[in-house]
C-alpha cells in the first residue's frame, strides 16, 4: 500500500527488489564521478555493483533502506535513509558484498571507498541521514525531490538533527535544501586526491 500521496500525485513507497532497473540510475546520478571512482574496478562498473548490492538485505545500498517516488506507475525519484547504529552494519554487509562481486580486486574498491568517507562521512549518532536523493531529469522542477526530503522527516518523529551531504559542483541541490532550512555546517575536500571526487558539503537541519 501506498506510504503518501503528495500534491502532485507522487506516491512515496518503499522500495521493493523489482524496482532496480529503475532506482540504480536514480542513485548512481546523485554522485556519479564518487560512484565511478570508487566501484569502476577492471570489467566491473558502478552499475554494477549497485544493481548487485541493491537487491541484496544488510548493505548501505539495499533497497531495505531506500524509498522511492513513483508517478503514473514509474519510479521517478530516490531516497535512502540510516542512522548511526544501523549505518555500522550495513558498512560491514557493504564490504560482504565488494568482496563477492570483485573478489582479488576487493581491497582496491575498499580502499577507494575509504577515502570516499573523508569527504562523506558516516551519520552521525542520534542524527537521521539522507542520501541518493535524486529524481528523474525528466520530472525534476515539480517539487518530488522536497516531498521525498519531508516524508522521510515525518516518517522519523523522533530525530532532532536531519543530515545529508551534497557536492558543492550541485547548486540547485544546495538552494533547495537551504530553503528547506538545511545548514552548511563544513565543507570537506580531498586531500592529496584533488580532483577523483568534488568537496561537499556537510549539511544539517535542526528540528
């Protein structure tokens, strides 16, 4: 059954195994260059290992943790949601699930990702995270991607701090989430790998 219906005839729902072929291209297009350069690895690309470890429980990337907008009965939107304890966990199903997928290249996408997480870190304790918030090129504009942002807010009552990390190369992203009262609270760079992944910024919304 549906979650919500928003305004503009958006159904917000969780995300279901059978959604892949529709979500992957979502979340792989809210960081494509960090997505790329952590999991393109020989033959294997993102895609890859998101369509792998998507339909798989107990990882970052499982469709256990993601929500999707759906309009006229296509997925036009995502969005992942975790916090600190859950996110612990999940890494270590993540790291399962490279080293199935890569085998002896393993240790090299592990080690790509870890200097990813310099740049976006782990969620906080006692903070809600939201990623791979994304909506389809197509039906950006139309308010989806701030109805995902709220729903995910009002599912999780309990949450004083909202977070969430978005490159600084991203100014439409930035501007909606500073009007949905989001803060830059620090903008992290690389350092000694300028130029593999962009800066962002580390954004915060008290409730």
């Amino acid at each position: 059954m549906p979650s919500q219906v928003n305004p503009a005839n958006v159904i917000i729902r969780k995300a279901m195994p059978e959604d892949s072929n529709d979500i992957v291209p979502l979340i792989h297009s809210s960081g494509p260059i960090a997505w790329n350069f952590v999991f393109q690895e020989g033959n294997r690309t993102a895609f890859d290992f998101l369509q792998s470890a998507y339909r798989k429980r107990g990882n970052t990337i499982s469709y256990t943790n993601h929500f999707v907008a759906e309009k006229e009965g296509n997925v036009v939107g995502s969005i992942l949601q975790y916090t600190h304890p859950s996110f612990l966990a999940l890494t270590v199903g993540t790291a399962f699930q490279i080293l199935l997928l890569y085998k002896w290249n393993a240790a090299k996408v592990m080690a790509r990702g870890l200097k990813t997480e310099t740049i976006i870190q782990p969620p906080k304790p006692n903070c809600l995270y939201l990623g791979h918030i994304a909506v389809l090129e197509t039906h950006r504009n139309q308010g989806i991607a701030k109805h995902l942002i709220e729903f995910m807010i009002q599912r999780n009552p309990g949450y004083k701090t909202i977070a969430l990390d978005v490159s600084i190369e991203n100014p439409s992203a930035i501007a909606l989430y500073q009007k949905l009262g989001f803060v830059i609270k620090e903008t992290r760079d690389p350092i000694c790998w300028e130029g593999k992944i962009p800066s962002h910024h580390y954004m915060e919304r008290e409730m």
